[in-house]
C-alpha cells in the first residue's frame, strides 16, 4: 500500500515544480521593468489634483480606481490607471 500512495504522490510533486520562460522573456502577470506605454509620465504633474482636471485622448484606454476597490490583474501596458482618494484627488498613475 505505501509503495501505491508513493507512486501518486511524485507525480503530483512533479507538477508543482515553476515552468521555465524563454531567456529575456517576462513571466506571465509580471510586469516588465521600465516602460510608458500609457503615457503616465505625461501626466505626472496632475497627481495631488481633482480628477476633473486629467484630459486624455479618448481613444486612450483608462480605469479609474477608487479607494479600497479591487481590481483585475491582467496586465495592459497601454491601459492607464487612475487611482484616486475619497475626495477624488488623483493619488496615483500608471500604465496597466
């Protein structure tokens, strides 16, 4: 019996092991290090002001996050997101 649970134990112990990436490569749901591909950097200087106050092309895509509020995890490079505070100040902003 003890060889039996043995014999399903390692080939479950087997798949746990980390997938290896291509050399250069980014593993999935990382983000890649540097890199505006949004714009944000553009935008820096409304950081601290209303939210009323950011305008960005409207074929710019955007999300905004309000306090405290989950978001997705899939990562967009061209994709901005606006955090902001209770007040609707912006207190945040970055490509994903």
């Amino acid at each position: 019996m003890r060889i039996h649970v043995l014999t399903l134990i390692v080939p479950l112990l087997a798949a746990c092991q980390p997938v290896a990436t291509a050399p250069g490569a980014s593993p999935a749901g990382t983000v890649p290090a540097g890199g505006d591909a949004c714009g944000a950097s553009a935008y820096a200087d409304k950081i601290g002001g209303p939210m009323g106050d950011l305008r960005y092309p409207p074929e710019q895509e955007a999300r905004l996050i309000n306090p405290g509020e989950m978001t997705t995890l899939e990562y967009k490079p061209t994709r901005l997101n606006i955090e902001i505070d209770a007040a609707g100040r912006i207190t945040g902003l970055r490509c994903g």
